[in-house]
C-alpha cells in the first residue's frame, strides 16, 4: 500500500497503523528526514517500509513513485492520498503563487495520486483509493480559504470518479475519510500570516485516532465517507440544517479559535519547501497540542463497532421474541 504525506501528522499516523497490521508499505512525501524516522516507525510496529521521496504535486514524480512501488512490493492494494500543504491568513492577504501552490499540493495532489493509483488498480479490478478529507470540505472557516476550497474539491471529483466506478460496475473502491481537529505539525509549520501561532478548532484530537480510521476504511471500503469524531459530525449535520447561522457563529468566533496567545507574527513554512528534509528535522505524527488533545473518540468507537453492535442487537432481538414465543406456548398449555 500507499501513504502520500506520510511524513508527518496523519499520514505518518496511519503509516504506523498499518505497520502494526503487518503491511508493507510505501511512504510518500517531500521530507527526507521525516520519511526515514516513518519508515523506521513502520518496521518496528511490524511491517515493511519503503521511502520513496516525491512531491505529490509533481504527476510525473507520483506516476514514476507508483512504478517504484511496484517494482518493489507487487500491485498497490490500496492507496492513501493524505499531503497537503497550506496557509493560514485572510484571503486578501494570500498571493496568488501561494493560493496556487496551496491548491497544486492539496487538491491536484490528491488527483495525481488517485489517478497513479486507478491507473494499476482499473485493468486489474481491484483497489481501493482513500482520500483523508476534512469537515472543512464541507463547511469552510475564516482563515484557510486555499485549504478549504480545495478540500471541498477533493469531495466533488471523488464524488464523480465513484459514480463513473459504479457505473462501469468496477471492483475499485474510492472513499472519503472526513477528519476533525487533529493534533498534528502542521500548525507549527504552515506558512502563517497571522499574529497568533495557529491551532486546530477544538476539539482536537490525536492523530492515532484518525490512523485507526483509514485502517478501518480501507477494510470496509464501499461506504461513501467515513466521518471521524463528534466534532465532525456536529459540524457537519449542522451545516446541513443552520450554513447561515454556522456562517455568523464563524465570522465571530473564527479568528480566535484558530490562534493561540503566542505572538508569532507570521512564519513562512512549509508550502514551497519540506521542513523535515535535512538530518535531525523530523517532526513526527503529533503537534504540540498534546495537552489539549483526545486520544479516545466515543463517536468514532461506536461508528467502527457499529457491525457487531447492529448484530448484537438483532441476536438480543431474536432471543427476546424466542423467549417470549416459549412462555407465551407455555402459558397456553397451562391455560
């Protein structure tokens, strides 16, 4: 399997998850250091690593990563789109190179993998594609227009690709993955415009959580979307019925949720240049909100045990009118 953005933050979390099930997997991303300590992450939790450094915005680069893999471990059985690259500012602040860089490593990112990807798994008929989306796909706050507008893109393309893969009747499998507040590097090493150090909206939660999700997705792939953590589902139920009133709670309290106290007056980041290439630069799955951040969703545990719960349920359904059945032939004979 494939991992883009494996690198650090969720990607590398789910990387590691996979690891831990035994896979052989390939780490695809800019950072050659952040690579190196995945890869290593990924044998010792029991699996098989192979780094293979490209930038997702490249589809050259992607396509030739594809036949690396390939090369090395046999066909991709699944392939997971997880870069992204983005900046935290107004969007009157925002040129139009970093809107384009922003949009070049989320959204067509995601569509260079996907095609990488459908390219091996169509003529053979098998696969499954994962994209790891956002609440933010499908309701936009202040702050991240770039992110948010190719989020959003990244729902309405796979969208489409899913209907074309049902109508042609195909055992390929592309599913959304739409993600909460996650404590990952990011916040500390997006371009910023902002006076503040930027921070995920609370809830956060850690990116363990999320890995265990994609692990779960891609055992259980023909469900459209998968939504991870409470947050997420408010979030998005409740676009569903108030988008305006959530356009007003926003616009008031959008701005400071997403900054801490700590004055940092801008940062450039990581859009055009990996921060974890050199030697002693890995940064990890986690961001430094460790603090702040759930390790454990009741949403996302009852919506992965939802199967067994349902069987469960029914077996404890069909005991109950068994047994009511017996005393009910029961009684009659008495009577």
């Amino acid at each position: 399997m494939a991992v883009t953005g494996a690198s650090a933050g969720i990607g590398r979390a789910v990387a590691r998850e996979f690891g831990a099930e035994g896979a052989r997997v390939a780490l695809i991303a800019r950072g050659r250091a952040g690579l190196e300590a995945a890869a290593d992450e990924v044998e010792k939790a029991g699996g098989t690593a192979l780094v293979v450094p490209a930038d997702v915005a490249n589809p050259d680069e992607l396509d030739a990563a594809a036949d690396q893999i390939e090369d090395t471990f046999g066909p991709i059985d699944v392939w997971v789109n997880g870069a992204f690259a983005t900046i935290f500012a107004p969007f009157d602040q925002t040129t139009p190179e970093e809107f384009r860089r922003a949009t070049e490593v989320t959204y067509l990112g995601f569509v260079y993998g996907t095609m990488a990807a459908l390219k091996r798994m169509k003529p053979r008929n098998r696969g499954t594609i994962i994209q790891i989306g956002s609440a933010l796909g499908m309701r936009s706050i202040p702050l991240q227009s770039a992110y948010c507008g190719a989020k959003h893109a990244i729902n309405g393309f796979t969208e489409s690709l899913r209907t074309e893969l049902m109508h042609d009747h195909s055992n390929v499998n592309v599913t959304v993955v739409q993600m909460p507040g996650v404590n990952t590097p990011q916040f500390s090493w997006v371009r910023s415009k902002l006076s503040g150090h930027p921070q995920p909206v609370a809830p956060v939660y850690q990116p363990e959580i999320p890995a265990k999700a994609v692990v779960y997705a891609a055992k259980h792939p023909k469900h459209k979307q998968y939504w991870v953590g409470a947050s997420t589902v408010l979030t998005l139920m409740g676009q569903r019925m108030v988008p305006a009133l959530l356009d007003r709670y926003l616009a008031r309290t959008g701005f400071s949720s997403q900054q801490t106290d700590e004055t940092i007056d801008g940062r450039a980041g990581n859009l055009f240049e990996p921060l974890d290439a050199e030697a002693g630069t890995d940064h990890g799955a986690h961001g430094v909100f460790d603090e702040k951040a759930h390790a454990y969703s009741p949403a996302w545990w009852l919506r992965s045990h939802a199967r067994p719960l349902a069987a469960a349920a029914v077996a404890g359904s069909v005991g109950a009118a068994a047994g009511r059945t017996v005393l009910e032939r029961r009684g009659a004979r008495e009577r």
